[in-house]
C-alpha cells in the first residue's frame, strides 16, 4: 500500500538512518543500493489501512488544534491590546 510505505519512509528514525546514509552535496540522495538493503517493516493489508486511517486522524486532529491554538493566541493578543 503506498501510502502506508509513505508514513514508513517519513517516519522520524527511517528518515534519520536515510539521512545517514545519504550522499553528501546540495540536495542530500541516497543511492538505489542502499534503498534497496532498508528493511520495512510489512504488516498485512488491513493493518496498513488501518495505520494509515489512524495516523490521517490524528494528523487532522492536530490540524484543528493547531488552528485553535493560532485563534487563541490572536485573541489574548487583542485582550492584552484593550487592556494597555
């Protein structure tokens, strides 16, 4: 499933090992060789899809509550302005 392969390849350590091994220049790239030796981990089908629905969640989750936050922000902003 690509877009489980997508959160697998984005994922903090996978990114941080590719970075590693990465050849060195203005855009850092790993060679096909060394793409080829990542092990991934496979879970079936349905556990993918269903990794893939539970971190979309919580990606949205976090979209709304970063916005919420942005709001409150601009909001103690004009408190403290009518306050001074």
């Amino acid at each position: 499933m690509p877009d489980y392969l997508a959160l697998y390849l984005s994922h903090p350590p996978i990114v941080a090992r590719l970075m590693g091994q990465a050849s060195p220049g203005t855009v850092l790239w790993a060679h096909t060789h060394e793409l080829r030796q990542l092990l991934v981990a496979v879970p079936s089908l349905q556990e993918q899809a269903r990794t893939v629905k539970l971190v979309r969640a919580i990606d949205a989750r976090i979209t709304i509550e970063r916005a919420l936050v942005s709001k409150l922000e601009e909001f103690a902003v004009g408190i403290m302005d009518d306050l001074l």
